[in-house]
C-alpha cells in the first residue's frame, strides 16, 4: 500500500513539473486574436494593393543553448527538459517551417549542455 502511494506521489511531481516547464512555451505561444479595426478602416485598406514582402528559406539554423542537469539530484528534471527541447525543436521545425529571422525562415537547433554535479567540500570536525 505504501508502494502505491509513493508510486502515486512520484507520478503527482512528475505532472507538477512538467507543468511548470511548459507553462513559459504555453503563455508564449498566445497572440491577441481581437481584430480592433473600423469598417472604414477595412474599406480603406482593401482599396489599396500592399506589396507582400517573399519570404526566403535559409539552411543556415538558429542555435538555442539550453543548461540542464543530467547528473546529481536535479538529473530527473533534465531528462524531462530534454523531452521538451525535442518536441519544441520538432514543432518549430516540422508544424513552423523553423523561425522567421527577418524575410528569411531559419530551422532551429538546440545546443544542449549539462551541467556537471559536483558534491560540495564538507568540513570534518573533531
């Protein structure tokens, strides 16, 4: 019974976190869907033709560095960022088409670095 309660527990901080992690991408991702122009605004603007400004695709990346922990005590919460990175890193790349960095849409790579646990020096008194 304990089993199951720690297993529930486990399963309860791993949705926390992976909550708290996506809440920043979510709330990013929002735009302002109101449209706030005038009729008469949209009867101007229709009257006039705009020059639609091409768009060109570049092989060249956009390189995003990302610091996780992969080892000590932090290391779950790594591997969950990682999963992260791959699926941002999917959508951006294959559902976008990669960023668009001026006229020029760029496909995005995430340069991932560990950070390296180390144990903090303790002092031995006698």
């Amino acid at each position: 019974m304990a089993n199951l309660k720690t297993n529930m527990l486990h399963k309860v901080i791993t949705l926390v976190l992976m909550m708290a992690l996506l809440a920043p991408v979510l709330t990013a991702c929002g735009g302002d869907d109101t449209d706030k122009t005038t009729p008469a605004e949209t009867a101007a603007s229709s009257a006039t033709p705009t020059s639609v400004p091409s768009i060109t695709v570049s092989d060249k990346p956009v390189k995003i560095g990302v610091i996780v922990d992969y080892s000590g005590p932090s290391a779950l919460v790594g591997f969950f960022v990682d999963g992260i990175v791959d699926f941002a890193k999917w959508y951006w790349n294959e559902k976008q088409g990669g960023i668009l960095v001026g006229n020029e849409r760029r496909p995005v790579e995430f340069v991932k670095v560990g950070m390296h646990f180390t144990q903090p020096a303790t002092k031995c008194s006698m």
